[in-house]
C-alpha cells in the first residue's frame, strides 16, 4: 500500500500540476460510497507508480474550489493530468487494472 498525495485548493498546482509527473487524481468525499470502495484501490495505486508518477486524492467537500475549476460533478471522477493538463478523464469507481492501463498510456 502506497502513500498517495492530500491534494488541496492550496497545494495542487504545485504538487499536481507544477510536478513534472503524470498525475492521477481521485476526486471524492467521505459520504460517497464507490469513493469508498476506490480508496482502497488509489493506494495500491500510489504503491504501484511511486516515483513515477504522482498519486493523488481531492476531497471534494474540503476543496471546493478545485473541485469547481475542474467542473467535477458526479464522484468519483479521476483526471489524469500531464504537463498541467487533463489527457484522460474516468467517472465512477473502475478496476485497479483499467485505471493502470490509463496511466501506463501516459507514461509511454
């Protein structure tokens, strides 16, 4: 189990997009079932691609803003950025395996 980054209003542009990784992030909330059900699955995850790629979780309830400049409105979605870009978008809870191959496309 990997250690995945509390991204924030305040620390994601510098640990999201300023990274110079590709960045998975798993927009959630506490009271959001399938969010739950990711969880487990984002920190294998953040095992998985540890000093390859940047692993990250936004509570949607706790940083608003972010949440809004994204436009994310159903939950979970995960963006996956690149050079402080969105290149992939997935909505809803996935298998660790799907959420791989999207990542593994980016780091090719």
């Amino acid at each position: 189990m990997g250690k995945y980054l509390t991204a924030t209003d305040q620390n994601f542009k510098a640990e999201v997009l300023d990274s110079g990784k590709v960045a998975l992030v798993d927009f959630w909330a506490a009271w959001c079932g399938p969010c739950q059900m990711l969880g487990p699955v984002i920190e294998d995850l953040a095992g998985d691609y540890e000093g390859k790629a940047v692993i990250a979780k936004v509570n949607v309830d706790e940083n608003p803003n972010i949440a809004a400049e994204y436009g994310i409105r159903s939950i979970p979605t995960m963006l996956i950025f690149k050079n402080g870009e969105i290149v992939d978008q997935m909505v809803g809870a996935m298998p660790k395996n799907m959420i791989a191959e999207k990542i593994d496309a980016q780091l090719a």
